[in-house]
C-alpha cells in the first residue's frame, strides 16, 4: 500500500506501536524515502497554532518569492533553514515543486532562495506548529 498512489506521496508515519510484532522491511518493500519509521505509542502533544506562528513576523511584509504578491498568513510557508528568511505562497511552492507532473501533492523540492532540498510533509508540519524551535533559531 505504501508503494502505491495515492498513499506513496503523502508524508506518512509507519509506526510500531508494540516492539513484539515489529518486523523488518524487505528491500523491495522498504517506504518511500518522505515516509519516517519510528516506534512506541502515539503521544498527543499540543501543537502552535498557525496563526500563533504567523503573528510572530506579522511586522515584517511578507511578500511570496514565487509571485512577488503578498501572503496572507493562512497560506504562507516559510522555509526549514533558519536562516533563509523566504516566504510562498503554498500552491506558488506546490506548484513549482510538481513542475509539469500531474500530482496533486509534492513530495519535496528546492528552496527558490536559499536551494535547501525539503520535503513537502515537513514544511506543512512547521506551518502546523512543527519545529517552533526553528522559529526563534532564526530570530
């Protein structure tokens, strides 16, 4: 199933929750590299709002690098590197990261300012309040 759209392009967790009936995976059975393999129980952690987040740089104009238009808070994406200051729009980055592919969603791609490869699934994880860490790393 992991292999197979439209699963196989979404950046999916594989999780053994009970270590006795964890099993290794063959190599021609192996996830997809977007997709983590980790263990233990799911942990419910309280995540920052996106717009906790967004009024962090609500100072700052945010204009899209793609575009050159402004981005509204609800569709912006920032990028992973601290020290890359870029903004986007999500479909301008989306759309860029497809190229001419007929996919819906990315699976990953370059930075447009900085050339720093990121995977979709951890960019949309940060706009969801993922890696608040590397908010203030930048600041």
């Amino acid at each position: 199933m992991l292999h197979v759209g439209p699963w196989n392009r979404l950046a999916l967790n594989v999780r053994w929750l009970n270590m006795l009936y964890r099993r290794d995976f063959s190599d021609d059975k192996f996830p997809p590299m977007h997709m983590s393999i980790c263990q233990g129980p799911v942990v419910c952690k309280k995540t920052v709002s996106p717009n906790d987040i967004s009024s962090l740089d609500s100072s700052k104009s945010q204009i899209c690098v793609l575009c050159a238009r402004n981005c509204c808070a609800d569709s912006l994406l920032n990028c992973l590197d601290p020290d890359c200051q870029a903004v986007t729009h999500i479909q301008c980055l989306a759309n860029r990261f497809l190229g001419s592919s007929d996919h819906i969603i990315p699976i990953d791609g370059e930075c447009p300012a900085c050339g720093t490869r990121v995977l979709w699934g951890d960019l949309i994880r940060r706009k969801n309040g993922c890696y608040k860490n590397l908010i203030s790393a930048g600041t």
